[in-house]
C-alpha cells in the first residue's frame, strides 16, 4: 500500500517540476486520429511516382523498370501497401511523401545473396544469370528489395505477389 502512494508522489512532483518530458504536453495538441498519422504515416493511396522518384535503384536496370512498371499498372493500392510493408515493416507512406522515408528505398540486384563462396557469388553478379525459382527478399531496417533478375516481367510480378501475399512476419499490430 506504501508502495503506490510513494509513486503517485513521485509522479506528482516530477510533473510539477518539469522533469516530465517536454514533449508530453504537445501532444495535447493533435486528436487521436492526427496523432496515429503522424506515428504511422499517411492513410491516402501511394503514389507511384513520388515512391519511385526518391528511391535507389539502377535506372538502366530492365528489372528495375519492369519492376515500378507492375507496381504502376498491375498492383492495386492494397498490393502496393503490402509491397511497401514487405519492404519498410509499415503499409503507409512517409506523412509527406517518400522524399522523408529514411534510409531510402532501395532496389538492388540479388541473384548471389544466397551463395556461399565469393567466387559464385561475383560471377553470379557479372553473369547477371536469370533466375525463375529465388524469391525477392528485403532488409526492412535498410528499405532494402532485393530482386533477382527474372527472364519475364510475368515471372517477376508473380513472384511479387508470391513474397507479399503469403510472406508472414512478425509484424507489430
């Protein structure tokens, strides 16, 4: 019983102080709803374009364009949010597009991430051999895609869909 009341002094006198936080009295400021966009970012549709103007990638790629191509013309703006969650852990663009989306996303070329020796994997890197079994794996931490080279555009999108629609992580909900 002591034990409660000597936090609920402790909180009172921190409060009264100014040892609490600064920043719990701002958020007063925003209704819930203002305040869940500005934790989680934007609930609009993504836009394509603003994704793909800010982000890394090798613009001579034919993955690269067949890639944002699928995006742009082939996924509805749910296949887009599960694209974007399977890439940066979080569904919802940056509040103020993705100029603010920290590190970048990235695209970068994979096909010898899964070899062992060095040696396969820099001749898989200078062969640019085209795979239609490996799927495109991320790095959320970075907002890193890492897409093999596929023969096809079709292969590319499946696989896409493949990685987005049965790809369960541990998300935080």
């Amino acid at each position: 019983r002591e034990r409660p009341a000597k936090l609920l002094l402790a909180t009172s006198a921190a409060s009264s102080s100014g040892l609490i936080p600064w920043w719990k009295k701002y958020i007063s400021l925003f209704n819930y709803k203002e305040f869940v966009q500005l934790l989680s970012g934007d609930s609009s549709p993504i836009d394509v374009e603003d994704w793909r103007r800010h982000s890394v990638y090798d613009q001579r790629s034919r993955t690269a364009k067949d890639f944002w191509n699928i995006v742009k013309k082939d996924f509805d703006d749910e296949e887009r949010k599960k694209l974007l969650r399977f890439v940066t852990s979080v569904s919802r663009p940056p509040l103020k597009g993705f100029k603010y989306l920290q590190p970048p996303f990235t695209i970068r070329y994979s096909e010898g991430d899964q070899s062992n020796t060095f040696g396969a994997k820099m001749k898989a890197v200078f062969t640019k051999k085209k795979s239609k079994e490996k799927l495109p794996t991320a790095s959320t931490c970075f907002n890193l895609l890492k897409l093999p080279s596929y023969p096809t555009k079709k292969i590319l999108r499946e696989k896409l869909r493949q990685c987005i629609n049965e790809g369960k992580g541990l998300y935080l909900t």
